[in-house]
C-alpha cells in the first residue's frame, strides 16, 4: 500500500497547568484570559503521525481543528510541530461543541481531506468526554483502535496495540481506520524555534463549519452545572489498621 495520508485532530483547551475556575454563569468554565495550549493527548496523536511519515508509512500529515478562529494558533503549534498543513473548520465564539458535533465535523474533513488514517487522542482534559474517536468511527464505519500505546504499518492492515485492564490487546485493523492515542504510545518532541518560524508559512485553511457538517441546532449533550469541588479535609494519622478500617467504615467510605 502507497504510503498514507494521516489527519490528526487537535483541541485546543484550557492549559493543563491552570487552576479551572467555574464561570459566574454557573453552567460553564471560566476561559477569558486564561492560557490555553494543544491538548496534551492530541501532542501525541500527532507525534505518532509525524514518526510515521519520518520512517516513510505516511506521506503527508494534516492537523485538522474544530473550534472558534482562536483554534488557528493552536493548528500552528502543529505545523511547528511537523504537520504538513492544517485546517479549521470554524465556528462562532459562543457556538458550544458536544462529542457528537465535533466527529460530525472531523467526519465531514475526512469526506475532504480523504485521509487513510485518522489519529486522535484519547481525551481531552477540558471536558474528558473521551467519545469523539469512537463517534467518528461509528458514523464512518471505520475501525477503530482506541487508547493505543503501539502502532505498527502492516501493507494495508495496522497492527495496534492497547492497554486494557487485564494486560496488552494487540488488535489488527483494515485501512482506512481510526486511531486514539494513549499516554505511553510515545514522547511528544518540542517544537523548536527555526520550526516555529517555518510554521508561519505552512498552509492553514479555514472553513466553514457549517460546510464540514457541524449542525446548525445546539449540541444534544448539555450541561446542567458546574461546582467546584470541596475544599480537601487535612489528614489524619491512625496507630494501627484496626483504627483505620473504623474509622473508613464510620465514616462510610466502605
Ligand atoms: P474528547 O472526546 O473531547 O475527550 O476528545 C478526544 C479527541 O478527539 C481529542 O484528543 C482530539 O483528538 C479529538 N477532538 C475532540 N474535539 C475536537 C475538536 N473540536 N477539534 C479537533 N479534534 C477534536
């Protein structure tokens, strides 16, 4: 099989490193001013696609996003990165996005971009919906490798391998094919600063995305509301694990 075109979906989402605070509205997280960075799931779906296309499986690699014109930074992190080009399908500033909405559009960039393997991480860490590779696959009817932490080229099969809760899965899929990454499927590199600057001139188109399929009515999935969670109780230190399990059991923890 000639060597693939590999799409990689990029969220971009609220830092990891930043204190989450619940907005004033009380349904929603607070992201005026607040730093947001590539998902760090997403840093090693693309890291895959790059190490794919250096040892020669994949002939192009495109960084695709969802999101509103702000996204347009975080598709340039991945062109500093090594995606060959990169593409938005925007939507409005208060426009909200549910699993659903998002693999309806990822699903309408693969009717584009005619990718033969679609990568993405296996969550991302602003709302951990952790579905939007499964929905995808189901609405192409593609395979899918969720949460890999091995990828292999085989001709036209891949060979994946997962980590599930009794071990190693090792699974082989028919391209075309969707992918999720897992945390240990590699070590994303850093962009550095003589790629950065070519980054600038690497190709990033914007589309509607009302063209690629994101539907015009809200997102079916809503939330209710948000709270923070409780501030954390001190220790306490028991003298022997007949004390602990009374204590655990009085005060219903088991
Ligand atoms: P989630 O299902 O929201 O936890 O996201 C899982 C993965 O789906 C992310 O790591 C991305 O690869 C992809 N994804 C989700 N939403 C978007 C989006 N708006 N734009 C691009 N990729 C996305």
């Amino acid at each position: 099989m000639a060597a693939l075109r590999v799409m990689v979906g990029v969220k971009r989402v609220i830092d990891y490193a930043v204190k989450v605070r619940v907005a004033s509205d009380g349904g929603s997280v607070q992201t005026q001013g607040v730093k947001h960075s590539l998902n760090p799931f997403c840093e090693i779906a693309l890291e895959e696609a790059v190490r794919l296309r250096e040892r020669g499986a994949a002939s192009e690699v495109i960084a695709v996003s969802v999101g509103t014109r702000a996204c347009q930074e975080t598709l340039r992190t991945a062109l500093a990165v090594g995606a060959d080009r990169a593409v938005l399908a925007e939507v409005g500033e208060g426009a909200a996005l549910g699993p659903r909405e998002a693999a309806l559009a990822l699903a309408g960039l693969v009717g584009r971009l005619r990718p033969d393997l679609v990568l993405l991480g296996k969550q991302a860490i602003d709302d951990d919906c952790n579905q939007t590779g499964q929905i995808l696959a189901a609405i192409l009817d593609w395979p899918q490798g969720t949460f890999a932490s091995g990828v292999a080229v085989e001709g036209p099969w891949l060979r994946v391998q997962r980590e599930v809760d009794g071990g190693l899965e090792t699974l082989r899929l028919r391209l075309p094919a969707v992918l999720t990454a897992d945390l240990r499927l590699n070590q994303p590199r850093y962009a550095t600063l003589p790629n950065i600057m070519k980054a600038k001139k690497k190709p990033l188109e914007v589309v509607g995305g009302g063209e690629v399929g994101v539907p015009p009515a809200p997102p079916r999935l809503r939330v209710l509301s948000l709270s923070e969670p409780p501030p954390r109780q001190g220790g306490q230190r028991v003298d022997d694990v007949t004390t602990l399990v009374t204590r655990l059991r009085d005060s219903g923890c088991i």
